[in-house]
C-alpha cells in the first residue's frame, strides 16, 4: 500500500510494474514540470536467481527511460534481505551504482 497526501499530485504507475516483481511505482509531479518517481519495493528472503534478474531488469529499463530527462529525480526505497543470505543483491546495488545513485542506509536498519 501507499498514502500520499492529497493536495500532491501524484500517480501510481502500474504500466512500469512487471508481473513478478514486487515493485510500486509512484510519479509525483512538482513544479517546473520536474518529476519524481518513486520505487517501493520488497526483496523476500532467499529470493530466486531468476527474481533478481528480472528485478534488475525491471529497474533498469525504467531508471534508463525516466532518467533520459535529466529533470527527472528517482528515489529507491527497497528491503533487499539480504542480512542474513550473504551477498546475492550485490548486483542489484551495482546496478544503482552504475546510474549514479547512492545508498542513504549503508547498514542494516533494523535494531536488535
């Protein structure tokens, strides 16, 4: 689920969301014409090969598309679960790096 505020103006955009990926994505307009999009996703633990693949490919055609304006802002919100499996999201973050993004949470944000 989502909640936005009212007065913003925002849209979910079910045309970039791919059958099974768990990924939303919500595009708010703001001023001048400039946009954010927002990925909201969920990584289940021990995820698939296969899900991984097509959640980089998922992003990465949306990010390369949406990017392309360079008015544009992305934001990711994304639970990878990766803490207790090893490393299996290294690519999904190397796919971040490769556009220019960085990651605001470099530890886990879960307190014990």
């Amino acid at each position: 689920m989502g909640y936005v505020k009212r007065d913003l103006f925002c849209t979910r955009r079910r045309d970039l969301e791919q059958p099974g990926v768990e990924i939303m994505w919500l595009d708010f307009k703001l001023i001048h014409r400039n946009r954010l999009l927002i990925a909201v996703s969920y990584q289940p633990p021990n995820s698939a090969a296969a899900d991984r693949f097509l959640f980089r490919m998922c992003c990465s055609n949306v990010i390369n598309d949406f990017l392309s304006d360079a008015s544009n802002t992305m934001l990711f919100v994304i639970d990878f679960n990766d803490h207790s499996v090893g490393k299996p999201f290294q690519q999904q973050t190397e796919l971040f790096r490769l556009f220019n993004m960085f990651n605001l949470s470099p530890s886990y944000t879960i307190i014990h």
